[in-house]
C-alpha cells in the first residue's frame, strides 16, 4: 500500500523543524521575554489626543485590562480614572 499523504507529512524533516523552531522561540520569550523585547513606552501628553489603540497599551500596563469593544470615549474615561495608577513592573510584583 501506497503511504498517504499524513504518512508524508509525519515522515517529513520539515515538520519536524518547524516544530523544533517553534519550541525554541516560545523558550526564548519565556526565558528573556521583555529584557530582549522592550515594551513600548508610555503615550505621552494629553489623553484627550491619544489614539484608542494608545489608551488600551496605556491600560493594559497597569493590569487595567481594557475591553477590545470599548469605544473610545469609554476608554479615554478610563485612563483618566486611572491616571495615578503607576506602571506595573516584574521587579515591583516579585518584591512584593
């Protein structure tokens, strides 16, 4: 009997390795995750002149978790609610 074309693919080198790759670069962000991949900074300015996208990166650094239906008018509301609120950080939350 003939093998399949599932018989191919599982035989195959290339599955293999980009399963290999694929383990590899979720090792990689686990271990320097953000030492290597900086997050962005913070929007700067006004609130009033930020984009949505901005206010949501805004909230989501300080575990404010914006919903990705909130218009922007329900956004901006909540970033200037939170103003005070600092940045969270890894060392900060592993110090505490």
């Amino acid at each position: 009997m003939a093998p399949t074309q599932l018989d191919r693919a599982l035989n195959s080198k290339n599955l293999f390795l980009g399963f290999a790759g694929m383990v590899t670069a979720v090792a990689a962000w686990s271990i320097w995750g953000t030492d290597v991949f900086p997050a962005q900074d913070d929007p700067q300015g006004n609130p009033e002149n930020w984009t949505a996208d901005e206010m949501r990166r805004w909230l989501r650094a300080r575990g404010l978790l914006p919903d990705e239906n909130a218009t922007r008018e329900e956004l901006l509301e909540r970033v200037k609610a939170n103003l005070r609120i600092p940045r969270t950080s890894k060392s900060a939350a592993s110090q505490q």
